[in-house]
C-alpha cells in the first residue's frame, strides 16, 4: 500500500500544471507576505510616514504603552484622564457640536504634534468603543462619557453584544431566542479582565488567512485529473481489470491525495504564520481577543484566534479535496473539475447578499467570505437548527466535513463501478 501511495503522489504531482500550480502559489505566498511587511506604514509622533519594520516596532511600541489588564477600575481611570488632558484645552460642549473633521482640524490647533500622536494612540479608540458613534473623533465620544458610564465599562462592552442583536445585521437578520440566549451566554463567558497589549503577529495572522484559498485552488488542481485523467487515457479499462484496481488502489489514491492536501496546506500556513510571527512577533498569544476587537463575544485569546482561523481553512480545504476527487471520479473532463472548484472557491465571494439574511449566510460559508476577522469572530454569524444553534465557526466545521465524508466514499464508489469497454 505504501509504495502504491507514494507512486499516486508522484503522478499527481509531476504533470506540469500541478507543479506550475503548487510552486506558483507557494513563490506568490512569499513575496504576498514579504510585501506585508514592507508596506506595513504608520507615522511616528513627529507626523513624519515610516514603514517596514520601523512601523511594525512604532506600533508595538504604541500597544506596550498602554499594556496590561484593563480592569472597570483602570478603564474609568484612564478614561478621565484622558478626558482631563483634552478638555483642558477644548471646549467639551463645543466639541460635540462640531463635524469630525473639524474637530480633527482643532486637535492639532490645540496640540502640540506630539501630543496629538499620543491622544490619537489606538488605545483610546478602542477604550471608548463601547460609546462611540460612527464618524465620530475620539474626543467627540469622550465628550459624551460620563463618570457613571465609564465607571460600568464592562457592563457597556456587554452591550456592545446586545446591541447587535437588536440591530439584527442592519434588520438582515432576526435573531431567535435560542441565538439571542446563544450569544449572551457566549458574551458572559468572556474572562475578565480584559488584557491588552500588542499581538502583531497573531494579527497578521488573521488578516493574511485569506491568501489560503490560493492554496485550496492549487490543491483542487492538482486532484481534478487524479480519477478522470484515467477515463481521458483509457487507462482505467487496465487499471480496472488488475486484481487491486478496484480496492487497494483506489484506497491508494484517496489517501495520496489528503496526504498531499495536508502537507501542502500546511506548507502554505507555514509560511504566513512564519512571516507574521519572525517580523511582527510571536508576543501576545495569550492577550484576549476583545484586544484586538472589543465587540467579539468569543472568549479566545488572539493566539488561539489565528490558530482556529487557519485551522478552519484546513478543513475547508479537505473539504474541496474531497469533492474535487467526487467530481473528477464522475467525469472524463478535468477542466470541468476545475471549474467548479473556482466558481465555489473564488466566485462566491463576489456573490452579493442583496441585504438578504439567509443568502447571507449561505455565501459566508465559503472561504472567501469567512476569512476575515469580522465575519468569524465579531459578526454574530449564527444558524438555528430547532433548538440548536450554531454559530458560523461551528458550522463551517459541519458542513465541510460532511462534505468530506459524502464526497470520500463517493469517488471510490464511482471509479469502483466504472463500465469500461
């Protein structure tokens, strides 16, 4: 058996389109991530725009300013602090009276350049999240944050959940009991306090999962001729007619092809988390995940994050291998193999929802559409199955999965029963 995988691993791998494919995502993934780190800008506290890795460590060096445990003590505190230092210099009615760019404009009337980079520090923008409105400055939602308000912090980030709910994704969606009970008991479990600090690489982890769906298209490529190039060749009326070809090899060839699919998948995933976490660093795995987005119920970390998001492309990833080797076990057409790969792989994210809730959440079970911190991890994406309820991480997992396990037993059944002359 082993010498039978190997061989199947040899032929999937040595047709020109599979090593074009598989070298050409894995050339483009190293220069994608290396132009992330170039690119990556900011500006210091003088104004002046720096990039590379100086912005990366300007930007660790503006989250470790404010590192910590973020207890309602602490958040009230700095919060009138920060309060004390603008509006010593700002007129607090005035300021919520004003557009944002004009507030903006007076920032740096009243400022010294220095200062404002220090009152612009993201740690403020996400201290005040709980009450800040769309469009607004910074100080435009200090100027409305009372003692007693900042005083309940945590009960504010609460509502947060709460809110969405009711908002119900813009009135796409309204959301059962069951989900509302779903969210609201996820949202308590989140531990307290809240630590923040700089998770850069776990960050860029999130944000680059992405890129893997190049990955699943080259996997797709180089499995779509693993059944129908024997059907194109007529080699499936040989392969067929020896004493193993309809048992041992066809095991041989499901099982090349997910060991091919794992490794490479992972190959891919290497080189993102690496590049992520050698130039942003590997600090900050165990900062909570409401650091990077306070509105996410979840109670991960920002480490563990990174690694549920790639681990859910994994999954997708044998998911579409499966299906890939279902489809090229029912056709003597590659290219149609293909195809359908792209079309359920790459098009279904330029698939518009037209604000319709259940389409919504159809199309966000495609990678495209889930890999993106948003939808996972802050959009309460939830499916209600009676009194079950899943939310979208969970059914992702599901339903590629079962995509897998249908898709399996269906190639092996297909190429198995195939009528040759």
């Amino acid at each position: 058996m082993a010498r039978l995988i190997l061989f199947e691993l040899k032929k999937m791998l040595a047709r020109r389109t599979a090593l074009a494919a598989n070298v050409g995502v894995i050339v483009f993934l190293v220069a994608i991530m290396a132009l992330n780190v170039v690119q990556t800008k900011t500006t210091d506290a003088t104004g002046a725009i720096i990039s590379g890795t100086d912005a990366i460590a300007q930007m660790r060096a503006e989250a470790e300013k404010h590192a910590g445990p973020v207890t309602a003590e602490r958040a009230a505190a700095d919060i009138a602090a920060y309060q004390e230092r603008l509006f010593s210099r700002l007129d607090r009615d005035e300021v919520t009276q004003m557009t944002g760019s004009a507030v903006y404009d007076l920032m740096f009337q009243s400022f010294s350049d220095e200062e404002v980079y220090e009152l612009y520090n993201p740690y403020w923008s996400w201290l005040l999240r709980p009450w800040r409105v769309s469009g607004e400055e910074p100080a435009q939602t200090a100027a409305r944050v009372t003692p007693e308000m900042a005083a309940d912090w945590y009960g504010a980030v609460s509502e947060l959940t709460q809110d969405a709910l009711d908002v119900g994704q813009g009135g796409m969606w309204e959301y059962s009991e069951a989900e509302r009970a779903y969210w609201t008991e996820m949202r308590a479990s989140v531990p307290e306090p809240v630590a923040y600090g700089y998770s850069g690489g776990w960050d860029n982890v999130v944000n680059c999962a992405a890129f893997l769906v190049f990955s699943i298209l080259a996997v797709c490529v180089t499995l779509a001729p693993t059944f129908s190039f024997e059907y194109q060749s007529g080699a499936d009326a040989v392969v067929l007619a020896t004493r193993r070809g309809r048992s041992t090899l066809v095991a041989a060839k499901v099982i090349a092809a997910l060991a091919y699919a794992t490794a490479y998948l992972l190959l891919c995933a290497a080189i993102i988390v690496g590049f992520s976490l050698v130039f942003y660093g590997a600090d900050g795995f165990g900062l909570s995940i409401q650091s990077m987005a306070l509105s996410s119920p979840y109670p991960l970390t920002a480490g563990q994050a990174a690694l549920v998001l790639v681990g859910l492309m994994y999954v997708v990833c044998l998911g579409f291998a499966c299906l890939t080797l279902a489809l090229s076990s029912r056709t003597s057409s590659t290219l149609a193999v293909f195809l359908t790969d792209v079309v359920l792989v790459l098009l279904t994210g330029l698939v518009p929802s037209g604000g319709v809730g259940i389409l919504e959440r159809v199309l966000a079970l495609f990678p495209l559409n889930f890999a993106n911190f948003s939808v996972p991890f802050s959009a309460l994406e939830s499916y209600p199955l009676g009194p079950l309820v899943l939310d979208l991480i969970g059914m992702v997992v599901a339903v590629y999965a079962l995509l897998a396990l249908v898709s399996t037993p269906l190639a092996a059944f297909s190429f198995r029963r195939r009528q040759v002359a």
